[in-house]
C-alpha cells in the first residue's frame, strides 16, 4: 500500500466545545490507483488530505505512507517524507515567487536529492512550460502556475500525489487540459492519486470515488 | 553546509535579488542605525584615548605636584634646596611654542617612569637622553617639522605621547625655550619621613593632591555625555530600526516560509538557515554602517577637537584611529538587535500554522484590552520618573529618569494616537475624511513600533537642542557679565602692575584690577579674588541667588560672593557664614554661576582682599573704555607693553560664539542623523504594511476613489501621525532636556544650567520631522499609485 490510513478523527475547538470533523476514517491507496475525495464544503475533505500529507497531525488513528508510520515521526521526519515520498499540489499553487519556473519546478527535486534535468525537460515538454522556464510565476496565468506546481511535485517522482482542489482556481476548459495532463503523467510514473475536489467532472475521471459525510468515508 | 541547505537558501535569498530596492533598504537600515551608535562611539573613544595619553605623559591626575603659589614657575634653587632636605621630587618644564605644549622631564626620577616612547626596551635611557630630541606623534611631528627653531632638533616619532605635545629630556626642552626655571615637580609617592616641611623648605610653593587638580577627563566630561547621551538614544532608534527591518524580511516572505515548510523543509533547519541569512545580512550592514560610522566621526571629529581645545583646553587628536572598542561595539549592537529582533519573529514562524491563508499580523491589530495594558505600564514608568525625580539621588538616577520618562511615552503613544483619532474621526464632516481618520486609526498598532522610534529621536533631538542652546545662550550671557571690560591687560611684575594702574587712571574710563591667590575655604582648596566693586560689576554680574543690597555689603566688605561650585560643594547658601583663610568669617552675599570652573571661587572687595594679602599686587586689570584701539595705543606708548599683554573682549567673545557654532555643527549633524534613521524605521513599516494595505483599500478604490488618491491621502496619512508624534515630542523633549539640566549636571558637575525655550529651533525639527515621515511614506504611496487594477480586482477573486 502507498497510503493506508487507520481509524483517523480529528476534531476543531468550536464555542465552547469540540466539533468533530474526521470519525475513524479508514483508507487504503495502492501504487497508481487514482482516488477522488468529495465531499461538502466544511465536510474535512482537505483535513483528511493535510493529515495524509503529514501537514497535520490526527487526533488518533494511523497515517501510513509507503510502509512508514507518520504519526510516529517528528517534524522532520515528516518533512522528510513531504520532500520525497509524496507531493502536494494546493489549490493556490504555493509557488515560490521569487525564483523563476525553471528554479520552482527543480526545487523539490534538489531538497530530495532526486533532481533529473530530462525528466524536469519531459515534465516541462507534457506540460507546455517550455517557453516559459526563465520567467517569474506572477508572469503567468493562473492555468500556467498550477502546471509548474504539478511539474514541482512529479519531478521529485513522488509515490503518492495529494491534489487539493487543483483546479478550483482555473476555468473549465483550463481546468480540463491542466486535469488531463496531470492524470497522464501520474500514470505514466505509477503514482498513486488522491484528489480532492468539488468537480463533478474531475471526480469522474478518477478511478475511484469516495464521499465524505458525517466524518466518516462512504 | 549540504546541497538542501543551498536549496533552501537559495530560495530565500531569491527574495532580495527580485527586490533588490528592499534589500538596499534593509541594509541601509541597519547601516545607518550602526553609523549613528558607531560614530558617536569612535568620537568619545578618541577623546577619551588622547586624554589618557595626555594623563600617562604628564603624570596628570596620578602623582602630588608642587606647584609656585603665585601660579609663576619655579627656581630651580627651589627644586635644589627640596631635593636637599629629603623631598623625592621630579622637575617638570611644561611651556608652548608655536602652539607646541613642550615638556621636559627628568628621565631618572620621574615618577612611574617614562610614558610609552618606543624606546630600546634593553636600554630605554640612552634613547632618551641621546642628543637633542624631541618625541611627538605624527600630527605633532609635522608641525614640528615646519618650524624653524626646531631644525636642529631630532624628531622621534611615537604614537603613545599625547596630541599637541612634544616630549623631552628637560635639559633639551630648557634651551629650546630658553629658560632656566621649572613650572611644576612631581611628587614621588613614597616619601622619607624625615623630611623639612615644605613650607620652611620653599615657602613659595605648595603642594597640590593629585585629585585636587582639575582634570580633563571630569571637566570634558559635560561635553562627552551630551555626546554619549546621543549615542544611547541612537541605539535606542537603532533597535527599533533593527526591528522594522527584521519585520519586514519576515512578513514579505511569510508565503514562501509556508511553502517551504508544506514541501518538506522542516522548522528547524528553516529557522537554522533563516538565522544564518540574517545574521550575515547584518554583518554586512553592520560593517557598511561602522564604515559610514567612520566617514561621519572622521568628519565630525576637527569640530569636536576644535570644541573641546575652545571650552576646556583639552587636547584631542583630529585624526580618527580604528579602535576595537567602538568598532567592535557596533557590530555588537547590530548583531544583537538583529538577534533580538529575530528571535521575536522566528518564534512567531514555529507557531505559524503550516496551511492557514495569509492573514495579517496579530500585532497589527491591537485590543482595547492590549491598549489598555500598556497605558497601564506607562503609567507605572511615569510615576517611576516623578519619584525619582523627587526623591532620586546621583547621576545614576538622573539616568533612570530619563530612561523611565522615555519608555513610558513611548508605550503611551499608541493610546494617544488612538484617541485623538477617534477625536477627529467623530467630528469629520464627510465620509471620505471620516474613513481617512478611521483608516489612519487602523494603521496606528501596525506603525506604532516604528512611530515611538520618531518619538524618540524627536524627543531626544529637542531635549539635546534646548540644553545645548541653553548652555550656549547662559554662557555667552556668562561671558558679557565676566568679561564686561573691554579690554584687559595682563603684566609679569609688581613695578609695570603700578605703572600700568597709573596709566590706566588716566586714559580707562573705569579700572579694574583683580587680585587674586589661592586659599582654603570649608576644607577645601579655592581661588581668592578681589575686586573693586563698581557700576561695570553692579550693572553686569547676574547672580543665582543673591541676598538684598548684595553689592553694598560686599563693596563695605560685610560679605563675600561664592560660585556656585563651591556653595554647592560646601552645603552654604546666601546668608551662611563662610571663613576663608586669612580672613575673618563673611556671610554669603551671593552665588554666582561660573560655568566649565571645576574650582571653588570666592570673591571679596580689594579691601577685605588686603587683608589676606597686604603684599598682593593685581596682575591683570580690566579696562572699561569706548575706544579700545586708542586705550591700548596710549597705555604701549605710556608703559613699554608688548601687544601680547593686551586682550580683547571682543576677540574672546568671537572665539568662544566660533567653539558654539562647531558644537552646533556636531549636534546639527547627529539631529539630521536621528531622524533619517527615524524616518527609515517608519519606511521599513510602511513597506511592511503595504501588502496589507491592498485588501484594505481595495473596497475603496472599488467605491469611487482614485488609486492617485489613495496614494495622496497614504502620504498625508503619514504626515499627520508624524504632526501627533512632534505634538506628543515636544513636552516629552522639554521633560528630558530639564533633567538633563536640572538633574543629570548638577549631579555630574555640581552646577545647575537655567533652561531656555527655542521655539524656532523647534519648529524647524518639527518641520525635519515631518520631512523624514513624508519621504519616508512617499515610496508607498508611489507604489499605491502605481498598482495595476488587476492586482486591487484579485482582492475580490480571491475572496470567492
């Protein structure tokens, strides 16, 4: 399994009490299985993924990414394992403004000390960055900036890829080219995807998908 | 360091290469706060370092001296008969020439030996003595050269005699200035006990303790803590400065810290790498800043010397040497408040959560309760300073004065600010200056670091001014009262003092010779004066204190005056009996100011002054005449007197106003210092705020207001809260120049300085003030102008 998460619940400190979000959420990803996560807004859809990501930590349960329990690591050995075993792709894209596309995409290769400059040309080539690699991210339009964060996050050659709303911030024909390109490249690399989204249409696409309800998956 | 570090450093330091603006601003920032702490640093310490020079190669302030009781010199039968009956003295020669202080000392028993003359270790007496020389620093050792009277002289350069001095054997120093006499003899510390006492030995000397004399360190010290008090205030800035700095570096990449953090940095090794990008950003700009700190003391340091030559005598170097101690102590404080300032912010990046939105500074948005808690500690710092400053004692309690008033203003101003705000948010007439004022209100808690940073160096500037000014205008009022005559005549003996009287009886309109000798007063050593009491010292003399009919009583020698020195020093008032040596007991009729005279001063009516010395004959008389040439002309061709015995009042006068422009010059340059500092510090907070502002002045941009009037009204925004601050300033200023005045020098020096009010002085700061806050807001409010539609349209895409 790339990803197996055991019994998972995590509640928010609400008005004077706690307001579970995550009730024992169970889930298991094997190496290319794509996932979609739906749920309504405020349903922990994103909670569930930050806490596979090892950007949060559970109330209980167990996080296991390719056979390695994150609730028993420290900060940096889950930002060891954020560096590169799996990616994030946010839906703000989370560049680094201040380096260039060329820089932004090579980035979490090198702090992973997995950089391939022909993989990173391949990734740059499927994905249409190649005009653009010498430019600053505030140059390029929204489409173009999550097409850098998802090069970003394949180059280090992640086992697991977390998308969170990838193309909440693009319009539906950008959205679609941006979907399809990321889709090819995960199954080209075996990865495993779990993506979370509010699009019919991008849940569709997935092999899988579930839906979360009342904290639990159904 | 390992290739993720480099990584990771990279992408930080990415930020300043695509805002190189923002990172010239940040080193100029922290340059200028080093500069300001450095400069006044290496000022002080050069002083200080020459005094000790001047201390080690004249023995001053560490031996007992034996000094003519008349002021004169010495016979060297004197020194002959002393050394006869036992007294371990050391004959000193101590004369100018050309400007040139020379002097001679007795390399065998001068006492503590020779100062440091780069001498053979093995054999530092045949050095000494081995022909004619002359030993002098480097600056000395050129004026040397140029003259002609040392052409036959050797010159030995060392570093370690102090400035303006050239040192030699005595006999060398004798015959270049053709003497045969001694001024002083140093007393060796450990004496024979069977030893004639002096007084039968060489009844015309006497002995002066080493501590007795007035020594140069104490009497520049006046000087030195105007300086000092400017250096602490500056580093005050400084650190907030620091702290603006620091600020900024953080909030403009507190995106990328996130996202560095979501792809996998971890917290230690990013806050390790932030730390070391820092800390070398501020080694940079600390050395940039003891660099510039250099250039400003090196330029600031001829008026300085000039001052310190003009008020006290006190010879410093006009040259500036690269000392460890300032230096290093400028890199300290720029390390350490960069450290200080850092901690701070990298505490808030541990606790930063790792995926919330960009959301403003917590301590951009105060509460009542926050605002009321530090209204509360201000408050417990103001009645700190009101008991200190009624029942505090010492130098040391002046200080915590100050301290105590300038924190408690300082955490008092956001909550002024805030209400006086509201004030004029409530009576604005139109809504676009009612969300003006509400707006400014907004902005207060974001700015109020970098608006107590204005506070202060406004404050310090109008206190600095007041005591500077007001010292100037008491002394040169002192000046016109002591120096009434206008001329004065100066005569080596008894027999041109009798021709001279004569003369003068004849052609001044009034006379007035003065007699004065040393003697002891309330256990303590004094200067004696007489005087003939007339309409000059009755229409001129302003006194401190003084009881009715003063002048009567002294001129039918009922009474005496004192300085205030010596009332002070001896706990005696107006009325108090006072008995001085060789006279009977005389009430104080007066106290009299008598500034930078470290000794105590009586003065009484030539009468009651012949009492004490039936045989005194006045050296100097002071002439009152309407045709200064003409007076001098008649009294030469009457009495032989060279030129050299005349003085001019007015040539004095000019001199002394010439030594107060350069001190202007110096406290002029550390005003302007100040407040370019203080309006950095502003800058660095408004350039913090300006990604802040977007959201906030989008809605109104949307609702009808230019992007040109949003950048005018940033610009007037910061044009009246620097008016508050100057308001708030003023009092605080005038606060702090009466400790300085009332408190801190009479504590240091033991005479209390009257304060003046300079309105034009002030209103010229207060106009620098706003000039500093106006520059200060003009880049953002450019930068507001300039912002595209597209970036104030993504506040409201963002908030689908």
């Amino acid at each position: 399994m790339v990803l197996k998460l055991n019994a998972i619940a995590k509640s928010y400190a609400g008005a004077g009490r706690a307001i579970p979000v995550l009730k024992g959420v169970d889930l298991d990803m094997s190496p290319g299985a794509t996932l979609a996560l739906t749920g309504e807004s405020g349903s922990g859809k994103s909670t569930l993924l930050h806490i596979a990501a090892g950007l949060e930590p559970p109330d209980s349960g167990q996080v296991i990414v390719d056979g390695q329990d994150l609730s028993k690591m420290d900060d940096s050995g889950r930002a060891m394992m954020r560096r590169g075993t799996l990616a994030v792709v946010f839906q703000q894209f989370n560049l680094i403004p201040s380096l260039t596309v060329s820089h932004n995409i090579a980035f979490q290769a090198r702090l992973a000390g997995k950089e391939d400059a022909t993989y990173n040309e391949h990734l740059c080539d499927r994905l249409g960055l190649a005009a653009h690699l010498d430019k600053y991210p505030e140059t390029l339009s929204g489409g173009q900036q999550q097409r850098v964060a998802i090069a970003r996050a394949l180059a280090a050659r992640p086992r697991l890829l977390l998308a969170d709303e990838p193309t909440g911030n693009l319009d539906e024909s950008t959205a679609a080219e941006v979907l399809s390109s990321m889709m090819d490249l995960v199954q080209e690399s075996q990865a495993a995807l779990l993506i979370v989204t509010h699009s019919e249409s991008v849940a569709q696409r997935m092999a899988q998908r579930l839906h979360l309800t009342g904290g639990t998956l159904t | 360091m390992n290739g993720q570090s480099r990584v990771i450093l990279h992408a930080l330091a990415s930020h300043w290469w695509r805002n190189p603006l923002q990172l010239v601003t940040f080193l100029a920032g922290l340059a200028l706060a080093t500069a300001l702490w450095s400069g006044v640093q290496a000022i002080n310490s050069e002083a200080r370092a020459s005094y000790d020079a001047a201390a080690a190669t004249l023995g001053e302030g560490q031996f007992d001296q034996i000094v003519a009781r008349d002021g004169g010199r010495i016979p060297q039968s004197d020194f002959v008969a002393l050394r006869r009956s036992g007294w371990l003295v050391s004959p000193v020669v101590d004369d100018r020439r050309s400007g040139i202080r020379l002097v001679g000392l007795e390399p065998l028993s001068t006492p503590g030996g020779l100062p440091d003359l780069e001498l053979d270790p093995d054999a530092p007496l045949q050095g000494f003595l081995a022909g004619d020389i002359l030993f002098a620093n480097a600056e000395t050792a050129e004026l040397l050269a140029a003259e002609t009277w040392s052409q036959a002289l050797q010159i030995s350069l060392a570093p370690g005699v102090a400035p303006g001095i050239a040192l030699g054997d005595i006999g060398v120093v004798q015959r270049v200035l053709g003497r045969d006499d001694l001024d002083r003899l140093l007393v060796a510390p450990d004496q024979p006990r069977r030893r004639a006492p002096l007084s039968e030995v060489a009844p015309g000397l006497e002995l002066q303790a080493s501590l007795q004399r007035s020594d140069l360190g104490q009497m520049t010290d006046s000087f030195h803590l105007n300086l000092t008090a400017f250096g602490l205030l500056s580093f005050a800035v400084g650190i907030f400065i620091v702290h603006g700095a620091i600020g900024l570096a953080f909030e403009q990449r507190r995106g990328t810290m996130r996202t560095l953090r979501s792809l996998g940095v971890s917290l230690r090794r990013l806050t390790l790498l932030v730390a070391v990008e820092l800390m070398a950003l501020a080694l940079i700009g600390a050395t940039l800043g003891i660099i510039l700190g250099y250039v400003v003391a090196a330029a600031l340091l001829p008026d300085v010397a000039a001052t310190l030559r003009g008020l006290y005598g006190a010879n410093i170097t006009g040259t500036l040497n690269l000392r460890a101690d300032w230096w290093l102590s400028g890199l300290a404080i720029a390390l350490l408040g960069t450290g200080v300032a850092m901690a701070d912010k990298l505490w808030q990046v541990a606790r930063m959560p790792l995926l919330a939105s960009a959301r403003p500074r917590a301590w951009a948005q105060a509460t009542a309760r926050g605002r009321l808690f530090q209204i509360g500690l201000a408050a417990v710092f103001f009645i700190l300073a009101a008991a200190l400053a009624l029942y505090g004692d010492g130098l040391l309690s002046g200080f915590a004065l100050q301290g105590a008033l300038l924190i408690g203003a300082a955490l008092a101003l956001p909550a002024l600010l805030h209400a006086a705000l509201s004030f004029t948010e409530a009576r604005a007439k139109t809504v676009t200056v009612q969300w003006f004022w509400a707006d400014t209100r907004q902005q207060v808690p974001g700015l109020s670091l970098a608006l107590m940073a204005l506070l202060l160096a406004v404050s310090a500037n109008i206190g600095v001014s007041t005591m500077v000014s007001s010292f100037r205008l008491t002394f040169i009022e002192f000046l016109d009262q002591r120096l009434a005559s206008e001329l004065y005549v100066n005569v080596a003996s008894p027999e041109d003092s009798a021709r001279l009287e004569q003369a003068l009886m004849r052609h001044a309109d009034e006379v007035l010779p003065l007699l004065s000798q040393p003697a002891r007063a309330a256990d303590m050593p004094i200067d004696l004066d007489g005087i003939r009491v007339g309409d000059t010292y009755r229409d001129n003399w302003r006194f401190l204190a003084a009881m009715p009919d003063a002048w009567n009583k002294v001129a039918s020698g009922e009474a005496l005056i004192a300085n205030e020195q010596f009332a002070r020093r001896a706990g005696l008032w107006i009325g108090d009996p006072v008995t001085v040596s060789g006279l009977p007991a005389l009430p104080m009729a007066a106290v009299m100011a008598d500034y930078g005279n470290p000794r105590g001063q009586i003065v009484v009516s030539e009468t009651v002054f012949r009492q004490s010395a039936p045989d005194a004959v006045p050296r100097s008389f002071g002439a009152r005449t309407a045709d200064v040439p003409g007076l001098m002309r008649a009294l030469q061709d009457e009495t032989g007197l060279s030129e050299a015995a005349f003085i001019n009042q007015a040539t004095i006068k000019d001199f002394s106003l010439g030594v107060f422009e350069r001190t202007f010059t110096v406290t002029a340059a550390l005003n302007v210092l100040t407040l370019t500092v203080a309006g950095f510090a502003l800058l660095m907070s408004l350039l913090t705020l300006a990604d802040l502002r977007i959201p906030q002045l989008a809605p109104v941009w949307a609702a009808g207001l230019t992007r040109r009037d949003l950048g005018r009204m940033e610009l007037l925004r910061a044009l009246a809260l620097a008016t508050c601050v100057f308001v708030l300033a003023l009092p605080l200023g005038l606060a702090l120049a009466w400790t300085l005045l009332a408190i801190v020098n009479v504590e240091a020096f033991g005479w209390q300085l009257p304060m003046f009010l300079f309105p034009a002085d002030y209103a010229r700061l207060g106009l620098l003030a706003l000039l500093a806050a106006g520059l200060a807001a003009l880049w953002p409010a450019l930068k507001l102008m300039r912002v595209s539609p597209h970036r104030l349209l993504k506040v409201f895409a963002d908030e689908r």
